[in-house]
C-alpha cells in the first residue's frame, strides 16, 4: 500500500488544500494529513478546530484520508508512520526556494522518504491559509476559497 503523508499548517483548510489532497489521491492509496504545530507560528485556529475542518472538508476520501498532528520533525513522524513520501503543494515560483531547501534537508535526514508536488488548478495559485484570514477579518467574500463549513468558522472567530 502507498502511502504519503501531507504536512502544513491548515490553519484554515481551504481550496487550495483540497485540490492538492485531491491529486494525491489519485497516485496513493492513503494520505495522511499531518497538522503541523509549530509554536513559532501563531495558529488562529486550535489544533482539534483543524483537524474538525479537515475531516468536515474531506468527509468523501475518510475511507483513505487519516487526520493526524504533529509536533515533533514532519520527516521523522513520516518515517515513524511508515510512510514513503511527503506531500506539497506549489502555488508559485516563490514557494519553490522553501521547499528546494526543505526537500535537501530532508533528504539528509532521511533517505528513505522522497518529497513530491503537486501544482494546485490555475485558480487555487494565489490562495493561501492567511489570505483566508485576512478577507475574513474585513467581512469579505469567502464563498470561492473555502468550503461552507469552514467559511461558518471564519465567520464566527471574527463575530466575537
Ligand atoms: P505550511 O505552513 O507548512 O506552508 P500550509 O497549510 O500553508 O502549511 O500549506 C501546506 C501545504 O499546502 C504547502 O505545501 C503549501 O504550499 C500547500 N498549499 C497551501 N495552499 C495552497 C494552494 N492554494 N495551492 C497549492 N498548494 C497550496
């Protein structure tokens, strides 16, 4: 069986996400989507609000999606998973520096886990989690970039 892990912040899930878990369906049998907590970053949403936004969003793949966190390196959790590549998305040429690095770094660190990529539908290319966030905060149109269910969570963090 065929299985990758697919890491990131998902702090919210949005389109974007879901086009490339979406592809990466078609090549492995099961993705695990790994929650990354990173106390260097400030998340807007809890890790169990990521995870229900990510199960909520994927609800038709849960047969072949599993739902985890992770707080430890994203490669030795991959390998810890027996798990055989690591999952990314490429929106434009500017996140290609960070995961050129990311991927050698890796590679180091483990020589049995790859990395693969995907690019994301034309539209999704400019989409990410703090665009989200930051059209939310000034009660603008969210409808394109992310599902209903975590447009309703945006919604109610910005109402209180
Ligand atoms: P991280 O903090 O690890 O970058 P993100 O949740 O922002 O976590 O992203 C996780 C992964 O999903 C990254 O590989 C990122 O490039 C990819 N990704 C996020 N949004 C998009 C998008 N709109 N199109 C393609 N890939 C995306």
């Amino acid at each position: 069986m065929k299985v990758a892990v697919y890491p990131g912040s998902f702090d919210p899930i949005t389109y974007g996400h879901i086009d490339i878990a979406e592809r990466a369906l078609k090549v492995f049998d099961k993705l695990i989507i790994m929650i990354t907590i990173n106390p260097n970053k400030r998340a807007m949403f809890s890790a169990e609000e990521r995870i229900d936004m990510v199960r909520e969003t994927l609800k038709d793949h849960l047969n072949r999606v599993e739902i985890i966190t992770c707080e430890d390196l994203t490669v030795n959790k991959t390998r810890e998973l027996g798990a055989t590549h690591i999952v990314r998305g490429l929106r434009a040429v500017t996140d290609f520096e960070y995961e050129f690095q990311m991927t050698h770094a890796n590679r180091v660190l483990a020589t049995e886990v790859d990395s693969i990529f995907f690019m994301t539908d034309n539209k999704y290319s400019f989409l990410s989690s703090n665009t989200v966030k930051e059209i939310a905060q000034f009660d603008g149109e969210l409808a394109t970039f992310v599902p209903d269910y975590v447009e309703q969570k945006l919604r109610q963090r910005f109402r209180k």
